[in-house]
C-alpha cells in the first residue's frame, strides 16, 4: 500500500568509510582527522586519512564558522598548518562577500521591475 518514492535517494558508500576523530585546544579551533575505515569497521591502510581544520570567527551577525581542508599527512603537521589555512579560507570568504557586494551593488533597479518578475498562472 506503501508506493510512494522516499524524497532523497541516500546510500552511504561502504568502499568510502571514514572514522572522525576530533582534536581541540579549547581556545583556537578543532582539528578533525577522518582514518579511512573497511566496512567491518577496521582501519583500510590503502588509504590516507584527510584532515579538517575548522574554527569561527566574530561577524555584525553572530559567529561565522570556518572550515578548510589541511593538506597533511599527520596532526602534527595538521596543527602547523592551520593557522595559514584558515587564514587563507577567511581571505576566500571575505573576497566571496565583497564580490558579491559588487554584484548586487551592480544591479540597476527599475521601477515595475518586481512586478515583472511575478509568475502568473
């Protein structure tokens, strides 16, 4: 009786597991390290585990969360790397707002332009 198709068609991979381990100073941000895992849950040694530095910073809206990928091969050089890398992940998302500042700044606002973009069916 049941015929309706579920919204989203979700699987997870089995072949692509990763076990999260998170590791935090409390102050700066965390550093994330996925070990690439087999489907019996066991560590997969053909892969490399990818490493995730995440923090936030103070906006006029509230704390902005910022993640950037750590191109590294252990945490030791994961907690080298992160302070350039969300540096350099802040320097993209304040160049990402003011292009789009420019954009909406660019725009030409002409009187009856709402009404022409209302769909009538």
């Amino acid at each position: 009786m049941n015929d309706q198709k579920p919204l989203l068609d979700v699987s997870i991979d089995k072949n692509s597991l990763y076990r999260e381990e998170t590791f935090t100073d409390l102050h700066a941000g965390t550093i994330k390290r996925f070990v690439p895992i087999k489907p019996d849950g066991s560590d997969d040694a053909s892969r490399t585990a990818v490493f995730m530095g995440q923090t936030q910073i103070m906006s006029g809206g509230g704390p902005l969360p910022i993640q950037c990928m750590l191109e590294v091969n252990n945490l030791d050089e994961a907690i080298a790397a992160f302070p350039s890398a969300v540096n350099k992940a802040v320097e993209q998302l304040i160049e990402e707002a003011k292009k789009m500042q420019r954009e909406a700044a660019s725009r030409i606002v002409v009187p009856g332009q709402q009404d022409q973009k209302k769909i009538i069916f």
